[in-house]
C-alpha cells in the first residue's frame, strides 16, 4: 500500500469533513451545503462507505485528500505531507532521518517566526510602539483590523535575539529562518500561510521614528527567500481571506500590506497581496483553487498601471476571470478607505472588465479632448496582448468588437492586427472545455461497482471503449466477471487503480448511489441506454476500421484481401445487430 492510500486509511473522510461542515446524515450517505460554490439547499454528499464526496451542483468531487486541497488551496504533495504528518505517515522516498530532520527544521523556523511576532506585538502595544500604534490607527486601522493582522513594531532597540537565545535557538537557526530580528525602526507585518503558520515577515519603514542619516530604504523590507517562505508563492492576508473569498465567489489582489489592512477595516476581507514581488503564476494558481474571479486593485500611478496589465495576461493564461477597479480621485486604496470607506466596496463592485478599463482609462485621460490617431493605436497596443491570451473563443470576440467601436475603426483592422500581433510564448494550449458526460467512465463505473445490477441488466462485451486507459480497465473488469469471487476482483481492481482514475470512477458511483436512491427503475433504463449507445459507437470504430484495412487492400489491387475483409466485416455487423 502505498502512502496515499496510507493515509486516506487512516482519516475517515466523514470525521475529517465535519471538521469544515455541518453534515446531516441522509440515508447512508451525509450531506452539507456545498462549500465550492452558493447554495441554500444541501447538494454535497459525503459516503462513508466510498470514501469520497460529489457535489451535485458544481460537480467537485474526489477522496479527504482533493476534499483538504480544495478547502486549503494546497497542492497535492503539501496536503499528502500534511496529512501525513497527521496521522503519522512518511510521504518522501527520501530516508526517514531525512525526512523527520527537514520537517524538524521546518517546525523550528516556524517556532522562531511566531516567536518574533509575538515579540513585535507586544512592542507595538508598549510605550516604545506609541507613536507607530498612534499612525495606523491616523491611517484609519481600527484597534480590531491591528489585531486580526496581528500587526506589531520593531524598535531602534531590538531585544529579539535575547528571546531567542533564552529559548533555545541557535545562530545557524535564526540565520535560516531569515534573521526576524533584522528589523528596524518598522512597522511589522506578519505573513501567515493558509495553515495559520507565521511564514515570513514585511517591514514598513516608520518614518517619523528614524533618526538623521539613516536610511528610509527600502520602503518595505522583506523575509529573504526561506526553507518555509518563497515570495513567489506567498500571498499576505490569504489565512483571513481564504474563508472570506469563497463566500463571495472573489478575491481582491492588491499591492501592498496596507492595503489588505485597509480592504480589511472597509469590510472586504477577501484582498490579498504578493510581498516583495510582482503577481507571479504561481499566487494566480493558488488562488484559482478558490474562485476564477480575481479583482486587481493597484494604485492609480504608471507603475500601479503597467503592474496591473501584466497581471491581466498572466491571469487570462491561466483561464481566470480578471477585472480592474478605478480608484478615481485616490492614489491608492489606502487613501481610499481613510477618507471614505464605502467608496472600496463601490469601486471593487465597479471593476471592469481589463478591456473595458483600458478604454475607461484613455478616455479618462483625454478627458473632453478627442482621441486622435495616436491615442487609438496605443490603446489598441495595449489590449491586443489581452485579448490574445484570452482562453474564450466569444470572448476574444466579442472584445475585438468591443474595441473597434471604442476606436472607431472597422473590425476588420482590428481583427488583422489581432493576427499580426505575436503569440504569447506561455499561452496555454489546454484551453478550459466546459465539461461534457463522460458516458465511457459512467459505464466502466456502473460495472465495477454494480456487479449484481450489471449482470441482471446484461453484461455487454460488445462494447470497445476508445479511452485506452478506460478499455484496459474494462476488459480486467470482465475478467473479474469470469471468476467465482467477482465482487471481491472488482473491489481489489478499484483499489489498484492509479488515484486519479480511481476518484474519477468513485465519483461516478457517487452520482449512481444518488440515482438508485431516488429511482432505481431510472437507474436500470439509464445503463441500458447508455450500454446501447456505447455499442453502437463500437460497431462505427469497427466500420471505420474496416473500410481504412479494405481502402488499403484496393490501393494495393488485393481483391481476395478486400472480399475477405468485406465478409469478416458483415459478420462482425451481424453479431453486434443481433446483441
């Protein structure tokens, strides 16, 4: 057994979900209100009996390992060594010692980082921290958004080091988890990961603090790069946001620490933001595992501009939904939210679509002046890189449309330059398909789960199914028909399979469970159905495949070979008309 299958033995998946939901027992199975998406009437099933959940309603489905990635926006080789943690599972091919020695290290910077919060707390509620507590709570934070951030100072007097030699941190330590006593004469942010763990720490320089010939530069210092924290991957206010984002179905992106602190005190607290680096690909993928909706919110300056629309094409390659708010009359959010804390909600209902606030934007700027020429074809140069990587066929469509009226030009113009316009190097070729019944896998599904409903309604071995993993399964399916203990051949055969098939075909069963409860009349027509259409569909793979043998042959001038091949055929057709 190997460690996944470890662990999904050890975590009952019921006991793991009730932790996050509220699970009402219905029948065998349990059912909640869909965490994935809205709803007002229970449409996820959670089966003790498979191990796996389904929603109905947004189809989400898979084993307590998707359910935790799903609910922490983790990767799947994070929630494995989480998990495995947890119940005691080694997840690494690497030796033991190996293993226990990293997490052990791990475990130590995150004790040295939640140690150096607390201290910078405490200093920033002291007489020492007065004057910094003093100017967020000017900047409009309330005592209660300082809190939820845990908010502290670093003094010109750093006591840190004392406190972490007291506790029994060594130098090489305190070096690895990136010196949090660095910090001086600044206001601290802690950065905290989706696991409530202090991953790194942002400092802001206090000005008012700083004695002559000391630096204010830079604004904000950064946790360099660490064995816990990347700043290509973390996101500042993600362990507050992430419950936040997936009740309203968005999250708001924007610059910096203070800005989530003001989205927090407006109310929003779904605003996340990078520390130290641009949006990079990989805090967009972390956050579509939350919702496709990302609402970039970034100062009304050029580089707030240019930072803004390189996030725009990263976000349409990875198949998101972006938008841009207009901060009008304020150079950034926190201005914003300190003079009038409803204007953030209206602007960030207002976001616009990237094309939309590019024209917004130029027209803004011209003003009641006319846009020329010049004003047209930049205009135009910005928004074809976005219109380029958008993933939507009607999408791209409709914006190219949408531009040629902006500017004034026929959409023909519009569309050449939109050819002419280079590829991007990374646009995905794996466009998002809406999702389509896989008939294949529902059918493969019913037979290894449904022994006894599948021989009563008739076993057809008929069926030639095109996936190959699929039609490899199923003729080991049918091979477990022909011994005396199918059912226990079918279960060991579901148990062997690779994971992602083997949720794939779980959740299908899911959906059957559902269906046999409400209807099993339905149920048993269903297959049928289905078995007839996949037979069908075998018999045009074998006419296929017949006429390209029996077109080669005749190119060849073999007649015998075609009229053999033409006889095999019609007895081929007449067996599968009299199935």
């Amino acid at each position: 057994m190997d460690h996944t299958e470890e662990i999904k033995k050890r975590i009952d998946i019921v006991d793991f979900i009730k932790a996050y939901l509220q699970l009402k027992k219905v029948g065998i199975n349990y059912s909640a209100l869909c965490p994935f998406h809205g709803e007002k009437a229970p449409s996820f099933m959670v089966s003790p009996e498979r191990q796996s959940f389904k929603c109905f309603g947004c189809n989400e489905s898979g084993d307590v390992i998707s359910f935790f990635m799903k609910m922490e926006g983790l990767e799947f080789s994070e929630a494995l060594r989480i998990l495995g943690e947890r119940v005691g599972v080694q997840v690494s091919f690497r030796p033991k010692e190996e293993v226990d020695r990293e997490k052990s290290r791990r475990d130590r910077i995150f004790k040295i980082n939640l140690l150096a919060a607390k201290y910078y707390k405490v200093v920033l509620h002291s007489k020492a921290g007065k004057k910094a507590l003093a100017y967020l709570e000017g900047r409009g934070l309330s005592l209660e958004t300082i809190e939820k951030l845990k908010l502290g100072y670093a003094s010109p007097v750093n006591e840190l080091e004392k406190y972490f030699k007291k506790y029994g941190f060594s130098y090489q330590e305190i070096a690895l988890a990136g010196h949090p006593e660095r910090f001086r004469y600044r206001i601290i942010f802690p950065i905290i990961g989706v696991l409530g763990q202090v991953v790194g720490f942002s400092g802001r320089i206090f000005e008012k603090e700083l004695p002559k010939g000391v630096s204010a530069h830079p604004k904000y210092l950064n946790t360099p790069e660490t064995p816990v924290f990347h700043k290509s991957k973390a996101l500042y206010g993600i362990n507050i946001a992430k419950d936040a984002i997936r009740s309203v179905k968005r999250v708001i992106v924007v610059e910096g620490q203070m800005d989530v602190a003001a989205a927090f005190e407006a109310g929003l607290y779904e605003a996340v933001a990078t520390s130290g680096t641009a949006v990079t690909r990989e805090h967009l993928k972390a956050l579509s595992r939350y919702t496709p909706n990302i609402i970039f919110a970034f100062d009304e300056d050029e580089a707030g501009e240019k930072a803004a629309k390189a996030a725009v094409e990263l976000a349409y390659e990875e198949a998101l939904e972006p938008r841009l708010t207009i901060l009008s009359g304020y150079k950034d959010i926190g201005e914003m939210v300190e003079k009038n804390k409803k204007a953030l909600a209206k602007a960030v209902d207002g976001a616009l679509p990237p094309v939309e606030w590019l024209v917004e934007r130029t027209q803004r700027k011209l003003a009641a002046h006319k846009m020329e020429a010049t004003d047209k074809k930049i205009l135009v140069r910005e928004a074809l890189p976005m219109i380029k990587r958008m993933q939507d066929e009607i999408e791209r469509a409709h914006y190219v449309e949408y531009l040629s009226a902006a500017v004034g030009v026929p959409r023909i113009s519009v569309e050449k330059a939109l050819e002419e316009a280079k590829a991007p190097a990374s646009l995905k070729s794996d466009q998002k398909q809406s999702a389509k019944p896989d008939f294949e896998a529902d059918y493969l599904s019913f037979v290894i789960n449904f022994p006894g409903a599948a021989e009563k309604l008739g076993l057809s071995r008929k069926v030639k199914l095109k996936n190959p993993d699929y039609k490899k399964i199923y003729e080991a399916a049918l091979a477990c028909y022909d011994k005396s203990k199918a059912k226990e051949c079918l279960l060991g055969l579901l148990g062997g399979l690779p994971r992602g098939m083997k949720e794939k075909i779980t959740s299908s069963a899911l959906v059957w469970d559902q269906r046999f409860a409400e209807n099993p009349q339905a149920v048993e027509i269903e297959f049928v159905a289905i078995k007839r259409r996949l037979e069908s569909d075998s018999l045009e793979l074998t006419k296929e495949s017949f006429a390209s043998r029996i077109a080669e042959a005749e190119s060849t001038g073999d007649l015998d070979k075609v009229k053999e091949l033409l006889k095999e055929l019609q007895e081929k057709l007449k067996s599968g008309a009299d199935g």
